[in-house]
C-alpha cells in the first residue's frame, strides 16, 4: 500500500483560486502524447483527462517521479476539478459525434459554462487550417465521403503549430531524446488509406506496389504500423494485410512483432532506416530526425505534396528506393513552450456566443 503525502494549508488553497489550470482532452494515444509534451512544460498547473490512457498515464509516472503533470481517469474526478478549470485545449474542435460519449460531455459542458477552450491540431493536414476539398456530397465521419471546405470549429480560438503564430511541432522535442536501442535493420512502412483522399483504386495501387516491392527485397524486415482505422473490417486494408508477403510485419503486442518500450510508428521512426508511407503527421517525425522517406502519390495528395521542399515520391514500387534525399517539407518548426502559453493566457470574449448550442443539440 502506498501512503500518500498531504500538503496544503488554508493559506494554500485560497492562493489556488487564483492560479491557471488547464485541461487537456486528448482522444488518442498520438493526442495524449502531444497533450503531455505541452502539459509538462507548461508554467500552467497541467491537467490530462486519461480515462482511456489510464494505463498509459500509470507507466508515465512511474518513470517520471517529478511530473508536473496530474491525470483525471474517469469523468467523475474531471467533474470535480472542472469548477476550478481555467482553460480546456482539444485536438478535434468539430461536432464529431463518433468520439466517446464522455469526452463529447467534458466537451459540450465546456461549452455551455463558456470556458475558455483552445484547438491544437492533431495533423499535419487538417480540415479548419491547411486542407480543403470540393465535395459536394459531404460526411464528416466517412472513409470516403469528402469534408468540403473548412471545418469550423466550437473552440473559443485556434492555434497552429507553424505559420505567424505558429508555436511549433510539440512532438519535436520528445523526438530529439529517443533513448538509444539495438534493434534488427528495417524499413518502416506507415499509413493511413482510410483517409478520404485516398480513393479505392488509390488504396488498392499502395498496397499492391509495396507488396511487389517487398517480395523483390526479401532480404529487408519491413515493419508496418498502418492507422488503427485500417484495421476495421470496413475498410481495403483489413483484407489485404492477409495476403502481404512474409517479410512485411504488422506492429503491435498483439500483431506480428513488437519491441519493449516502442508503442507506435512515432516511436519507431528513429530506428528505422529508411520508410515508405502516404501523407500524415507521420512525414514531420521523419523529418526530425533526418530519415529518406519513399510517399505515395495519387490525385488526392498532389497538390499537398507540391509544398514540400524535397521529397520522393512514388506510385510505382519501380520508384521506390533507399538512396533517395532525407525529406524536408517547410513545415517543421522548434515547439516554443512559452509562446504556446502566451498563446493560451490570451483573454477570451465570450459575448454573444451560442456555440454551446450547436453541439449540445447532436451529443445525446
């Protein structure tokens, strides 16, 4: 049994009134990664809520004694600091029925009191900042369906890691202190087909040509960390991956290999030699650490790619090589801790603001 310290006097708690607490809302692990870079180093008393990351938060603090960072695990605590909270940062500010009940209930109550709440984007290309599309038949929560135009968001303000007000990529930091491991050499394979931009035949003709260019190098390990959408029975790729040849192999505890300590694709781009993916986030943590990525194009990306400073890419496993230039999109900039806070002490007006009305009406 573990015996907690008790600290505190009347003295201390009537200081605390007066002092900025931020709540984090994270709604996957890549989320509760970035929301502790920020947390922790934050001047904010700092706040995660890990209902779904409870064991994640666990094995944080067991090896960060010294963490500033405190963790809600269930609603009923954040029902009980909430009072107290100053300031709530999300990584999805749209009406997205889908997530958690609970989270969508932290978030419309949010709203309905008028605290102050920040978007931080989760993506390197994101609907509401730097991506756009002309759909005409449009569903938010589709695989294929476009989104059409910009997101708006129910965020009181939105912030951005690069740009004017840019306060840069948060994950830039937890990159540069990646533990030294010896692992087997392999080529990392990232992805995430089950974006809308990527139409069927698009999904179809990746999958395919990394699995020619496979069966022609069955020499190399080639480890595949695809989205976890990719994963549902729904989509291309929960099929296909059956069929990959027997040097691809799918990571996770649960899959085809796993390495101690290394939970996703984030944690693996340091170690790996060199990578094939499609666009995501993915692309900036390569670039962080130098690594020659092959990026499969198709219409749906061109005009994404056509920014990037230096890249390969493909559409053909012909096109697909090793010796090729580290990439470099533009868009990668150092994480300033203090403009980040800077940004979020900036005072909110909350007049004539019936935001709260629109996402109450759709959560249940």
């Amino acid at each position: 049994m573990t015996i907690k310290k008790v600290l505190g006097s009347l003295l201390t708690n009537i200081e605390q009134k007066d002092v900025t607490k931020v709540l984090y809302l994270p709604c996957n692990k890549s989320q509760f990664d970035m929301a502790l870079i920020l947390a922790e180093r934050s001047r904010y008393e700092s706040y995660i809520y890990a209902e779904e990351f409870d064991l994640l938060a666990r094995n944080y603090l067991s090896v960060n004694e010294n963490s500033k960072v405190s963790f809600l695990i269930n609603i009923n605590s954040v029902a009980s600091f909430l009072p107290v909270i100053n300031k709530i940062i999300v990584f999805i500010g749209s009406v997205t029925p889908f997530l958690s009940h609970n989270f969508n209930k932290i978030f419309s109550l949010c709203l309905k009191v008028k605290k102050d709440i920040y978007e931080v984007p989760h993506g390197l290309f994101q609907s509401g900042y730097n991506l756009t599309d002309d759909s005409k038949i449009i569903d938010t929560g589709s695989n294929t369906e476009g989104l059409g135009g910009m997101l708006p968001s129910m965020a009181s303000k939105k912030l951005s890691w690069f740009g004017p007000d840019g306060f840069g990529y948060p994950r830039h930091l937890r990159n540069m202190m990646h533990k030294e491991k010896i692992l087997p050499a392999f080529t990392l394979i990232t992805s995430n087909t089950n974006w809308y931009l990527y139409a069927m035949p698009d999904k179809r003709a990746f999958i395919k040509e990394v699995f020619l260019y496979a069966k022609k190098h069955p020499q190399e390990i080639f480890i595949w960390c695809p989205h976890s959408a990719e994963f549902s029975p729904e989509n291309f790729s929960y099929v296909a991956m059956e069929y990959r040849p027997a040097n691809i192999l799918l990571y996770g505890i649960d899959k085809d290999i796993y390495f101690n300590d290394l939970e996703g694709a984030d944690d693996l781009i340091p170690y790996c030699d060199y990578a094939i993916s499609t666009v995501s986030t993915c692309i900036l943590d390569y670039e962080i650490h130098n690594k020659r990525v092959n990026i499969f194009s198709c219409d749906g990306v061109d005009d994404l790619l056509k920014g990037f400073i230096s890249k390969h890419c493909f559409n053909k496993s012909s096109q697909i090589s090793k010796d090729i230039s580290e990439i470099r999109t533009g868009l990668l900039e150092y994480f300033d801790a203090e403009k980040f806070d800077k940004l979020i002490s900036q005072s909110i007006n909350h007049n004539d603001s019936n935001k709260h009305h629109y996402l109450s009406c759709f959560i249940d």
